[in-house]
C-alpha cells in the first residue's frame, strides 16, 4: 500500500527491535529517501545463514518514488546491504568521503562500482528531492565522518540523529556540532528519530581520550609481541596503537581481511597517519624481536574464522602467539558474542600469554561509541521534538529511550515504540500509527540471496540435532515390486546398538513396503510418505530421536 498525497510517512525496515541491519525510510507525495542499508550477523540458530539484510518487498513495489539512499556512517550494520539493495534496485547513494571509501570497496566486490551513482556529501551538505530538502550535522561516534540528517517537509522538520555520543575530547577531533544542533532545535521539530543502544546505561559516555592511555601504558609494559584487537572501523582507536607503537619503537602488522582494507581506505582519504616504515608484512613478524613488534587484528567479537580466533587456536599460518605475547581486547563484545570471546579468551591464556580483556569499565581499553543517558536526554533537550520514535535498538532500549523522552519533556502519548514495518503517518502535524508495510529478514547464504526459507532452516536444524537416514529401495517398474534391499545408510544419526537398529528398520521398511503394494497403493509418492511416517514412529520410540528420514527408489 503506498501513502496519499501530502502524507508523510516515516518506518523501518529494520533497526526496531533488534541491533543490527538499520534502515528506515521517509515518505512524502512521490518521493521516496532511505536512510541506511545495512546487515547483521547470524546466531548459532540460523545454520549456514551468512547474513541477514532486510526486507525490501515494499521499496521494490514502489520502486519509482526512490530518490535516494542516505547513509549516516560506514558501519556494517548501516552499509552491508547496500550491494544486495543495489542488485534489485539502482539508486544513487549519498555519503561522506570515509563512508563512501568503505561502500566503494563493497561494490567492488560485488562488481557493482561502475554502474552505481556514488555522491560525496559533507555537514555542510543540501539536498532536494521533490518537495523535501535536506541538510547535515556533524556527530561523534566510533567512525569517522558521521551525521546527523535534517529533513525540512511540507508537515515540518524531521530529525535523523544517525549514531551518536556526545564526546568533548573526541580523539579524531570530530566533535558533534552541538551549536548546529541546537539551533536546529531551536524552535522544536515535528519529530526526533533516535538511537537507543545505551539507553539503558546512565550517566554519560566516557570519552575516547582514556583508551589511548590505556593502550600506551600497556604497550610500555609489554614484553613481547603485542597484539591488538578491535573493531576495524575504528580508525580513532587504531591511530592510538599507531601512536603507542611509535612511542614503543614498535613495528606494526595487520591481520584480517577487513583490517587490512579498512586501513587502506583510512590512510588513502587521509583519516589515519602511519609513520613511514611502520607497517610490516605478517611475513616480517617471525624474523623480529618479538618485543620490536605491535600486531592490529581482527575478531574482538569471537567470529570463529577471524584472526584472533585462528591465532588461539594456533591455525594462523606463519603467526604464533607465545608465551607472555600481550593480548588486548579493545572492544566489548556485543550482546550475544560472549560465549565466542569467552572461549578465544581462555584459549590464549592456556597459551601462556597476557590477556587483557572485559568490558571498558574494568580494562580501560573500550569506550563506547553510543550516547548513555545524558547523552540522549541532551539530543532530546537541544532537537525539542513534538514526536519521538526510538531506534537502533532491542525493546528494553527503545523502552528506556521512551522514559528518557517523558522525563524532559516529550508527552508520553507523543513517543511511538514501533516494530520493523509499522508505519508512523504524520497529516496537519499530527502523528498516528495505525498500518504497516511488508517487512522481515532475508537471509544471504552463499551467493543465493532470499532463497532460503522457514522450510530450509527447520531441515538444517534436525539435520544438525538428529542426523539423517536413507532408505534406499530396488522396485521393478514393471512387476511393481521390491527387488532387493532396503539399504539403509546412516549419516549423523547415533545409537548404541545400531546394527540391531538398523536390522528391524529394515524389518519394518519391508513389512510397510508390501503391505502397500498388496493393497494396491503402488504410487511412489505414496510409499515414501509411509516409510516417513512409520519410520519416524518407530525411532523415535526407541530412541526418542526424530531424524531426517530420505526414502530414495530406484526403478529397474
């Protein structure tokens, strides 16, 4: 369903309810703009899902009104589905310098770069798209280049905050352009969108600044190799180990595909100063003194094929950790990562090195990139919005984020707590929320894109549990009968004592078999949906298990 004429609406095709592949869209007349495209990552329940973008049935329907895609910052979960976007739908893409660099590498990949529309756009930034305009504040988060978005429409002004923290000691010198933001809001504005990751935490975000100190004083106390992991995207915290390798006389290697390119970007663009003669090959590592050498890599977050996870597994070719290696975490794991990070943890200090890990508080090595409480309640204070909708984040933030709204002044009424699809339509300055567009997740596996379904994903589940059977049956196509077997091949599928098992399965296959064929049921389909059926009684009976049962009959 597409919106009336001089209505404007504002929803999510993801970021509600969930951290991760953020992006939102606002609606007016015949005009379309999509604020950030990105992914998240997989749990251990969606087997062999490689990534999860969001749906964009209702884009494609719709396809016609796009103007553009806005994009805030360079994180992956605001820009790792813009190549499966752009697949379906070629819209020109606008961004800052940094993120572009990022989106460029992305289309190159997919092989997408030369047919997209790329446009640089900084704070200072206009933009027309029908009968709305657009303009850009600068914000601090844990990426270069960030902004907010303004949204100056027919019904008034709509806020996109983007990321953010309000830092005053930034350690990139991007400070949030708070003068610009307040004035802004200086009249108030019909409606904030905001981010919501740390609504829960009070106080406000510690600043940048201490990480350094923190990384310094490590690197001075190191008396080997050390090694550094966090996220890649991070170029403030990685010009902090340059920095500390410089003041250590530390030669510094990288490790991780997405290290490796973001540093490149991050240099070429100039966001990240190396010294000449810094960085060394990996290949260089072995041939140093190990207390001459400082290692940036990936997999603060456990991920099972990054560095880091090789590295404590010792399956990293040509690069050990060793006894007293200093480790640092400098990152904290994000919800649900900590049972990964846990086992890489435990595994490096049963190598004998120093590890230096858990959350910022007590390691000193992370602070957050996302405003805590005061943090938000200033964004709310300066922007002064009639309506809020809380986004970037699971119900308990955005349920916060609501409370924190209430407490400075934002009716409660006035503040949507919505899900992925619902729809926020806003005619002569009042807001109701009152229908949805199609909305879900579409999951990337391999190169296929949306073709695994709740179908696939239940198989691979009992797959994954229980293991499967084939039933492999001899039928004579002309006599209709069974001509030898059944062969009966176990993959997964455990028991005791399964010869005896596997004996009376047989037993029990050809007992159905010719039941069937006697009482004239001779249909192929008709004898696999029975051995289905009796078989999977019968073993899970005697062994309260419920494999995948593969009738498979060969005619001859």
């Amino acid at each position: 369903m597409s919106t009336t004429e001089n209505v404007l609406s504002i929803f999510a095709l993801g970021g509600l309810n969930e951290i991760g592949k953020n992006m939102y869209a606002i609606e007016y007349s015949n005009d379309i703009i999509i604020i950030d495209c990105g992914n998240k990552f997989p749990d251990e329940s969606l087997l062999g899902i490689d990534l999860i973008i969001p749906d964009i049935t209702y884009l494609v329907e719709n396809q016609d009104k796009i103007s553009a895609v806005i994009v805030t910052h360079g994180h992956e979960d605001h820009i790792g589905g813009i190549p499966f976007f752009l697949k379906k739908l070629n819209v020109p893409v606008y961004a800052t310098r940094f993120t572009l660099g990022l989106i460029e590498l992305k289309l190159k990949e997919h092989k997408l770069l030369r047919e997209t529309k790329l446009v640089e756009i900084d704070s200072n930034s206009e933009l027309s798209f029908g009968e709305i305009r657009v303009n850009f504040f600068k914000v601090t988060h844990s990426i270069p280049d960030c902004l907010g978005i303004v949204f100056h429409t027919p019904e008034g002004i709509i806020v996109h905050t983007g990321d953010f923290k309000f830092d005053l000691t930034p350690a990139n010198n991007e400070h949030s352009d708070i003068h610009k933001i307040a004035d802004i809001g200086k009249n108030g504005i019909l409606l904030l969108l905001s981010e919501s990751t740390n609504a829960e935490r009070p106080g406000s975000t510690p600043t940048e600044q201490v990480v350094g100190e923190h990384v310094e004083a490590a690197f001075m106390k190191a008396k080997r190799k050390v090694f550094l992991s966090t996220f890649a995207s991070n170029v403030s915290r990685l010009q902090q180990v340059v920095e500390a390798a410089r003041k250590t006389n530390r030669k510094l290697a990288l490790l991780g595909r997405s290290m490796v390119n973001v540093v490149e970007v991050a240099m070429k663009r100039g966001y990240l100063e190396v010294p000449d003669g810094m960085l060394i090959d990996q290949n260089q590592i072995n041939s140093m003194d190990p207390e001459k050498v400082a290692i940036l890599c990936t997999g603060s977050q456990g991920e099972p094929m990054a560095a880091l996870a090789r590295l404590s597994t010792g399956s990293f070719r040509g690069v050990e950790v060793l006894p007293e290696d200093t480790i640092i975490f400098a990152a904290g794991p994000i919800p649900g990562n900590e049972r990964n990070v846990t086992r890489i943890v435990d595994n490096l200090f049963a190598l004998g090195a120093h590890v230096i890990y858990g959350s910022g508080s007590t390691s000193g090595m992370h602070v957050s990139g996302h405003g805590y409480q005061e943090d938000l309640k200033l964004m709310l204070t300066l922007m002064k919005p009639k309506y809020l909708i809380p986004i970037h984040g699971e119900y308990r933030m955005l349920h916060h984020h609501s409370l924190l709204a209430e407490s400075v002044g934002v009716a409660k009424e006035n503040t949507f707590i919505i899900n992925n699809g619902d729809v926020v339509d806003i005619q002569n300055n009042i807001a109701r929320q009152t229908r949805k567009v199609p909305t879900g997740n579409t999951f990337v596996d391999g190169v296929g894109v949306g073709d695994v379904g709740d179908m696939v994903l239940r198989d691979r589940k009992q797959l994954s549990e229980d293991g499967m059977l084939v039933i492999v049956l001899t039928m004579s196509k002309t006599e209709r009968k069974l001509v030898s077997g059944p062969d009966t091949i176990s993959r997964g599928f455990a028991y005791n004592d399964f010869d005896e098992l596997r004996n009376d399965v047989n037993r029990l296959i050809t007992k159905n078999v010719n039941e069937l064929l006697e009482a004239d049921r001779n249909e192929w389909n008709v004898i696999k949906k029975q051995l289905k059926k009796s078989i999977g009684q019968y073993l899970f009976s005697h062994t309260k298990k419920k494999p995948m049962i593969v009738p498979i009959i060969i005619e001859i």
